[in-house]
C-alpha cells in the first residue's frame, strides 16, 4: 500500500538529512538531484525541517552567491552534544562531539588497580564532565560506551565478569545518574571497533569480516552480512578463552589464561619479546607496551624506529613467532566462520602494519583452504572510541531526525 501523507514526508526528511550527514551542505537544487525529489516536495521538507530547528542556513554556492537557489542548507550542529568513552581496565577515555560528530574536546584519565570503586567511578564521572565543560555542552544528548566484557543481550547492561573492575559495571549507573537527561548505551569495546572499521576504517569494502582486537588484552568481534553477530550470551568474539597448544593448561570458565589471551595478551608478547632480547619502555591507558615492542621490532625489519636491545635477526624471529601464535587464533575462526577477511585491530595490531598482518596471513594460507585476507587496521586503539561515537551519533540521529509532524 502507498504511504500515507505524513509517512512520505518523514521518509523524505530522513534522506535529506542523511545526505547532509554524508555529503556536508547542500542546495535546495542539490538535495533535489541526490533524492530524486519534485521541487516542491524539497522546497516543503527544507522549510519543515528548518522549522524543526534541524537545518539551517549555513552559506551560499554558485557564481551569483545570493538569492534563494544558492543558499546552503547543513545540519545544525550543535542541536546536540554526544559523548564517548573507551573504558579500559587501567583508564578511561573520553571525546565529546557535535551532532553530526567533529570531535570538540577530549581526555584521558589513568585508573590505579588500587583505587576504590567509589572513587574510580567518580574520577571517570568527573572526567566526563570536565571533557563536556570544554566542548561548550551543556548537557549531553547521548552518551556511548565501549567496555570490555560481556553485554547482556536482553537488558543491555555490562555483566558480572571475573577479573574485570567492578568501577566498570558501576560507571553506567553512575553516569546515567549525574546525566538524568542523557541516554546511556553500553557496548562491548571490541564490537564498536569492528563498526568503527566497517565505516571508515579497513573493513569499509567488506561486509562479513573478523576484527582480532589486539591491546592490552585480546577480543574477536564477528560482523556477518553487514550485521555485528553478538550470540546468544552476548559472548560471540571472546577469543581470549580459545584454548590453543603451547599454554600449560586449558582456560577456565573464570579465567582466560591458558586460553590464546595467554599467547596474544600484552603482557605475553611482552615476556615473548624479551626471550628474543628486545624491550620496550612507557605503555599507557591509550598504548600498552607490547605495541611499542611490536613497533620497534618492526622498526629493526624495515629500517625505521627500533626497539632497545635486539638486532634485525632477533626481531625478525620475534615477529615470526608472534605471527605463529596469532595465526592459529585467526586459523581456528577461519575453519567455523569463513570470514574471507580479518583485521588485525588494536594498538598492537595497527603497531605491527602489513609486516606482521603478512606474516600472519601466510600462515593461515599454509593451515587452511579457506582463502582469507589479513589486513592490519587503520584505526589502531582510537578504533573503540571512534564505534562509540558512531553509535551514540547513529542513536541521537535517530531520535531527532523524526521532526515532528505539521
């Protein structure tokens, strides 16, 4: 049946509005080309969508400069102010945009292990707080938050899970309590990675692939016919819990080690690096230090910055056992999912580049039959901040880009 009245136009609403988030400002005369519109009917939704409050004037184009035809219509940024953060278990990051995403202001906090659960939570509040002051935001619209573990695929919310800081479960409630007007949505973080590289980072022209994360600890985020695949428990991805050769003994239902988070984590690559005589100094909430080891020790291979200790030998036996090791994760994904292509994400992977996404896919290529593309990320470790404000925009969109109808 045709749509009624009311249905056409917020349907042509929202194709004006999504082609001003992709495109940036437009004529009246180029939203009626890019939608196929009859003049009128764009003349009407510019004038309804104005009144919203939604768009604005923002300029003029053409030769002339002036009249009716060359005013430029965009999207009012600042209708709206979201935020993001990237919770890790050592800290907190956070980015405050505008509607339609330029990042305003952002900050890090460290989080001591030490620290109370009270008083973690309100560092991180504060934090929040202190990044949305300097954006010039009032208040916030939503806010979007990548978490590790595991997210309860019926109420939403960040489970119990063994070895994770309670502040973590906490800083929702928290949140959603020192922002009564915001929405709060929690995602696991290496999920948000995987969409923040299916929309603008390496995984752009795939729409199933596998995101191997790669910091401080190990995560696997599976997106399937354009879909993210969360699982039954909401647990689809926690490849950390794989039990692989070469660890002493199987994971546990409590504990990872043992599994491939005890061969990939950061403090295993570390302990790696040093059997082969390279060290790295720093490691940070945004970098743990396995990425500086990888990144020097690809600097020993191609000639760029290095690690200290070591020698190009060294560190090229170092990268081939570390490819080993990630190949027989990558190669135990590739025999269920057939994924056709992984990204090597995280600070560790974007550290390691197509050296080490190489060296990798070689060895996939020599355990199975299955032809698989491994490709390292463009958007490292900022890639989970990144898929929390894509969220939290697509989320603010869609509950103000519904004008009310006239």
């Amino acid at each position: 049946m045709p749509a009624s009245p009311s249905t056409a136009r917020a349907i042509n609403d929202r194709l004006a509005l999504r082609l001003l988030q992709q495109e940036g400002p437009l004529t009246a005369g180029q939203l009626k080309q890019l939608t196929g519109l009859s003049r009128p009917t764009v003349a009407d939704l510019v004038e309804r969508l104005t009144d919203a409050g939604l768009i604005a004037v923002v300029g003029e184009a053409g030769e002339q400069r002036r009249g009716p035809n060359a005013k430029l219509y965009g999207i009012v940024a600042d209708r709206a102010h979201l935020a993001a953060l990237d919770v890790r278990t050592e800290g907190v990051s956070v980015v405050v945009s505008d509607l339609v995403g330029a990042v305003l202001a952002e900050a890090s906090v460290p989080i001591g292990g030490d620290m109370g659960t009270g008083p973690a939570v309100e560092q991180a509040v504060t934090l929040v707080e202190r990044v949305a002051k300097e954006a010039g935001a009032d208040r916030l619209h939503t806010v979007g938050i990548g978490a590790p573990g595991l997210i309860d695929p019926a109420t939403g919310e960040l489970r119990n899970s063994t070895g994770l800081p309670e502040w973590h479960r906490r800083l929702v409630a928290a949140l959603q309590e020192r922002f009564p007007e915001a929405r709060v949505n929690v995602e696991n973080e290496t999920n948000l990675a995987a969409l923040a590289e299916q929309r603008d980072g390496a995984a752009r022209d795939r729409d199933t692939f596998v995101l191997l994360w790669l910091g401080h600890g190990t995560g696997a985020a599976v997106v399937l016919d354009g879909a993210l695949r969360r699982g039954a428990s909401g647990g689809t991805g926690e490849i950390g819990f794989l039990p692989v050769p070469g660890t002493p003994g199987p994971p546990s239902a409590v504990d990872c080690e043992g599994g491939f988070h005890s061969l990939a984590g950061s403090a295993a690559i570390v302990e790696l690096a040093g059997a082969y005589g390279l060290s790295a100094e720093g490691g940070s909430v945004r970098e743990p230090v396995a990425a500086g080891v990888v990144r020097g020790a690809v600097g020993w291979v191609v000639g760029g910055p290095t690690v200290s200790g070591g020698d190009p030998a060294s560190a090229d036996r170092f990268l081939d056992t570390l490819a080993d090791r990630l190949a027989l994760g990558v190669a135990s994904v590739v025999a269920v999912l057939d994924p056709g292509c992984v990204v090597l994400g995280g600070e560790v992977g974007q550290a390691g580049g197509e050296v080490l996404a190489g060296r990798v896919e070689e060895r996939v290529r020599r355990m199975s039959p299955l032809a698989t593309v491994v490709r390292t990320t463009s958007l490292g470790g900022s890639a989970v901040l990144r898929g929390a404000l894509l969220t939290a925009r697509d989320a603010a969109q869609d509950d103000l880009f519904t004008p009310p109808d006239r």
